[in-house]
C-alpha cells in the first residue's frame, strides 16, 4: 500500500503527525488510556498504534501505567509540558500575577505541577519577611502530605487514587501527616467538595498552606496555586481567609494560559 493510500484510509493523518496525535490523545485524556482506544480515537490500525506507543516509549514520552497495558505521559512529555508553561511570554505574565498575590497576602506564593512522585514547584515568588520556608523551584514535595499535592489527588478518578496509593508509602512527615488511606481519601473528598486543599502542619512542622487548582479548557487541573507561611503568622483558619485572593489570581492564570 502506498503512504498516500495509508494516509487515506487511516483517517488522513499524514505519516509524519501520527506520533504527535497520539500523544496529543494521551495528554487529553487525563489517565492511562489503552491502546484499543486510542485505535478508535484517531482511526489508526492496531499495528501501527502498537508501533507507535513502543517507539514512545523507549523514547521517555510515554510510560506504562500499573497495570501493564495503557499508557500515560511518560518523562519527556511531562518536561515538555513544563518547558511549555515556562515560555517567556507566559512565565513574565504568570509572576506578575504571583508577585501581586504575594504582595496582596505578604506570603510566598507556589506554582506547581504534578510529576511521577511528587508535585514539582514550577514558579515562586517570596515573601518580605525575612521568616520564610526554603523550597527552591524545581523541589519535588509529596503527594499526600502537601497542599498541592491533595488537591491534585482530589482530581484523580477514584480508581486511579485507589491505584496510587497501593502502589507508594504514605511517609508521616509530622504527627500530623494523613498515613492511613482511608483517612486520606476522606479529606480528598472534602477537598473536591469545597474546592482548595489544606496542609495543615502535615508536611513540615510550623508551617500551613492553602492550594487551588488550575484548569484547563475542559476543567482538568494543569497545575496548582498555593499560598504558605509560618504558623507564627497564620494558623490554618488564618490562612483559609486568604482563599478569595488565591482563587482570583489561580482565575487570571488561567486566562493567561488558554489565550
């Protein structure tokens, strides 16, 4: 068959755009999806997906998920997604909205992603006082015991969380850290009910944030907005009172994404 006729009957995707499409569906998924569905999603034959979900992989831009068969972003795709959020235009935009919220606040500000085992800070901006928590960009914090981390899981289809947390330890980082996965599920509900998550001493003593999501056009989270400080400066509740000035500047970073 010649690449013309290939082209034809495999719903006109030019030979050299299968990979990308694939990856594309991948991206826009949100889970691990299955090769038979990613035959029906882009009208490919079932060698030629295989083909290209091996040759993916082997290259780090995607990665098996638990259970041996479908496939989500693998290391490169996610670092490709982060290069992407960085780009000048949006990274000069984004930290002056992140400098107004720490301004407006007078507490650090974070943007972070989620990677393979923690979520990853993206962007910072510092507050004045000279009492402030070290988390440099590009520290990776865990999942379960951060406020980033919780929102992000509070996303997650119950069997994807259900997948994660039987697969990783849930270390107790102060007496306060959620280690049973029934509890945190609980506050996971409770954070996709009210919309903000809450670290409430649970990945560093003396220290509490609030977090929010960041969407994208089909509501997915993309990354997350947090707001930290000493507890010297604000309790949890104290915090928590910040909330409407987190969300309007999570709302502005939105729209500078999705322009």
């Amino acid at each position: 068959m010649s690449d013309d006729q290939d082209t034809e009957e495999a719903g006109k995707i030019p030979t050299n755009l299968r990979l990308l499409v694939i990856l594309e569906e991948v991206a826009r998924a949100g889970v691990p999806v299955a090769p038979s569905t990613l035959c029906e999603l882009v009208g490919l034959p079932k060698p030629t997906v295989h083909r290209l979900l091996h040759t993916a992989e082997t290259e780090g831009f995607l990665q098996r998920s638990l259970d041996g068969r479908s496939y989500g972003p693998g290391k490169r795709m996610r670092k490709l997604s982060t290069n992407t959020l960085s780009s000048q235009r949006i990274r000069t935009e984004r930290l002056r909205v992140m400098r107004d919220l720490a301004s407006d606040v007078g507490e650090t500000c974070n943007l972070a992603a989620p990677g393979r085992d923690g979520m990853v800070y993206l962007d910072r901006v510092e507050t004045h006082w000279p009492l402030r928590i070290q988390l440099p960009i590009g520290t990776q914090v865990p999942f379960h015991s951060t406020a980033s981390g919780k929102m992000y899981l509070s996303t997650l289809p119950g069997s994807v969380l259900d997948r994660l947390l039987s697969s990783v330890e849930l270390e107790r980082r102060t007496d306060q850290t959620l280690v049973e996965p029934e509890a945190l599920k609980r506050e996971l509900a409770d954070t996709k009910t009210r919309g903000f998550s809450v670290d409430n001493e649970e990945f560093m003593d003396g220290m509490t944030a609030v977090a929010v999501a960041i969407r994208d056009d089909r509501g997915r989270l993309m990354t997350t907005l947090s707001i930290h400080a000493p507890r010297q400066r604000h309790d949890i509740d104290s915090l928590i009172t910040q909330l409407p000035k987190l969300q309007e500047a999570a709302s502005r970073l939105e729209q500078i994404v999705l322009e």
